[in-house]
C-alpha cells in the first residue's frame, strides 16, 4: 500500500478539486502508469500541454543540462535561455517584444494591464473598456475570471474589475452594438476551450480586427491552449490569417514545465516601462531552456504537417464510431484539441463518461458538462491513437 493515496489527498488537500480515484506515477510518451501499475492511454496530455507526450527525451536532456548550470536568478537580471527563447518566439511570429510569466492567468493578466496601461498612455483614462465573450476562459486571477464570460467562476468574490462587457462568441453584430471609443481591448479565444471547444470563424475573427483598427483598440489573442502547434499551426492566428496585438501562450510552452509568455510589438510594449509590471519566476533560465527546446521541436514545418495528418485520423475515427453508436451530435475543432458533443440524451453527464474511460484504460477530459474533449500529444503515435480509439470504442459501448 503506497504511503500516499487518494484518501490522503481528502485529508490534507483544499478540495477546489476533485482529482480521479488513480494517482498517475510514471508517464512516458502517450502512456500513464497508475500506483497499481495499470496502464493508460492519454488523451488529455495534462490539458493540452504535454504537447511532446511525457517526459520526452529531448527536453529532458535539456532539462537536466540546464539544471546543473542556472535555475534562477530573478529579473534583477536575464539570462542566456531567457534572451534565446524570447528570440525564437518574436522568430515564428507576429512579436518583437516577449515577457514571460508562468502560468496563462499571469500572461492573460499582464496582457489586460498591458492594454489599460497602453490606452491610458495615449488616450487617457476614459478609455478603459475591455470587451469579452460569453462562456469564454482566460484564468483564475480576480481580473481574468471577471474579464471571462462565465459568472460561476467570478461571483462570490466581492466587487468585480469594472468596464468590461460580455457578448456573445461569434456574432459580430453584438460586438459592433456595444464597441466605441472607450474600447481598449477586445479579448478573445480563437477556440473557445472550458466551454465545449468552439472553433472561431475566420470572418468573425477578420471583423474584431478591423472594429479594433476603427476604435483604437487592441486586439488580443488568447492563445494559452491553442497556441504552440495545438491547432496544427504554431498559433492559431496563423490559421486564420488574423495578426493580434498582444497574444499570450502558456500550457503547452514548456510541456509541463510552468512557463507562459505575453507577445506584442515594440510600440505597445513601451507602456509596460521599468516597474509597471513583473514577476519573481517569470523567465527564469530553467523554464526557457525546456521552451526553447519546445518551440524548435513543434516550430519545424514537418512536425506541423504531422499534426494535421494525425488530427484527420483521429477525427476519422471518431467519425466512424459515431456512426456506430450515434452518441455524439457533433465533433468539432482544429489540429488535436477535438470535442465531441453529447447527444441530448447524455447532457451534462460528460463527466461519467470520463470515469468509465478510465476504467478502460484511457485518459480523456471534459469540455463542459456536454462535451468530451480530446488533446493527445501532438507527436501521438498512429498505434497509440488507434490503441486509444480502441478503448474509446469499449467506453462508448457501455453507453449505446
């Protein structure tokens, strides 16, 4: 009997949590080991972000060369993986300026204080407006949880953020009703993710930019879970052929190792002067080591192509199944973040079908309480993929 199980975790854990009855112990690749040692196939790569599967050996090379050289140093310096990985993200994308955090909520925060403090710089205070989407996600700080669309996260908590409008994802013409000239900021999902993987239209997303240009507002890109080659490309925006202002990317950057980052360019980035804004871990050496590598593994052109042929599988597959067991109303996504809609039937019992996975030995999220959500590791293994198919076939089979 190990020392430490899920009873412990009641005992001594605050309960804003309510982790599945297996502890993992050992993960490699697409494969999770339990303390009974009973394997898993994962699919949720620790909510899009072991993007490389589990401790990939690359990165753990990295990881361990960087380990016995500099760990932290805080931002009363910089440091030589600090200076390489920023350089490598303003590389392969839109940026000429990059701050890192370590969590999304913290680059999602920094980008909203970032877009007020860039409006009050040139517009003046009135200009303080930050509009946002229903049923949105964008963290757990008192700011990010205001500016997201979703009340059940916010309320309880004593006065919100002010300025900030919700409208609704997808409709132009709410957005178009309510942005005017006291607009800073318009932040938005390219696929909204908490709330059942809702894919962003290309005419939606070309209209936010062009209502930002008339009304002096900055656009930004929430990209913690689809950037970093989850959507087939390295970020979303480069699918959609729509530029942002200020994206963030987290999650996946450092495939486990909690590192995030806020990209903008070099005039909006002057708002942020020496003081404004920091953070004691932000951009320490050991982290960007891990992101560096990260970002010249998922940057490379073939490695993304792969991402697409893997997603057309998979999607295929669940295709197929929902053929034969007719359980889903609609799958939907880009590149390998994938939901399936429950039908009717099934409404807000995603969960039990997460349970009844893990019994067949695989791993796989929720979405909301609708939808089924599906993340493998970008560099998933068409045999693996099948494997876990497999037993996705026998968790559905106990609901048809």
């Amino acid at each position: 009997m190990p020392q430490y199980n899920r009873q412990t975790f009641d005992q001594v854990m605050i309960q804003n949590y309510i982790p599945a009855n297996f502890i993992p112990v050992k993960g490699k690749g697409s494969h999770v080991w339990d303390q009974d040692g009973k394997e898993y196939i994962d699919f949720t790569s620790g909510i899009a972000v072991n993007s490389l599967g589990h401790c990939p050996d690359e990165i753990v090379e990295v990881l361990k060369a960087q380990s016995e050289k500099l760990w932290h140093s805080s931002n009363w310096f910089t440091s030589e993986p600090t200076l390489a990985l920023a350089s490598k993200l303003v590389q392969h994308t839109f940026a000429e300026r990059v701050m890192f955090a370590n969590s999304g909520a913290e680059a999602n925060e920094a980008a909203l204080k970032l877009a007020r403090r860039y409006a009050v710089d040139n517009y003046g205070y009135q200009k303080s407006t930050i509009i946002s989407f229903k049923q949105s996600f964008h963290g757990r700080t008192l700011f990010t949880v205001s500016v997201a669309g979703q009340p059940k996260y916010s309320d309880g908590f004593g006065p919100k953020p002010a300025d900030i409008i919700h409208v609704k994802f997808n409709d132009l013409a709410s957005v178009k009703a309510v942005i005017d000239d006291r607009c800073c900021a318009v932040i938005v999902e390219p696929i909204q993710g908490e709330s059942g993987i809702i894919p962003a239209t290309a005419e939606f997303l070309q209209g936010l930019r062009q209502l930002c240009d008339e009304n002096n507002a900055l656009l930004i890109f929430d990209e913690v879970q689809t950037g970093v080659g989850r959507t087939g490309y390295l970020y979303a925006y480069q699918k959609y052929g729509v530029t942002p202002d200020i994206l963030t990317t987290a999650k996946a950057l450092g495939n486990g190792f909690p590192i995030s980052a806020m990209l903008t360019t070099t005039e909006i980035a002057k708002s942020f002067s020496p003081g404004v804004h920091g953070t004691t871990f932000g951009g320490n050496p050991l982290a960007c080591a891990v992101a560096e590598k990260v970002i010249d593994t998922i940057a490379d052109d073939q490695f993304l192509t792969q991402v697409n042929l893997t997603s057309a599988l998979f999607k295929a597959e669940l295709t197929k199944l929902n053929e034969q067991f007719h359980l889903f109303k609609e799958i939907r996504g880009e590149g390998l973040l994938i939901g399936a809609e429950l039908i009717e039937k099934y409404q807000g019992k995603a969960s039990d079908f997460v349970k009844v996975a893990a019994e067949n030995g695989l791993m796989i999220l929720v979405a909301g309480p609708n939808v089924l959500r599906f993340a493998p590791a970008l560099n998933i293994s068409e045999q693996d993929l099948l494997q876990g198919v497999d037993r996705l076939t026998k968790t559905l089979k106990c609901f048809a």
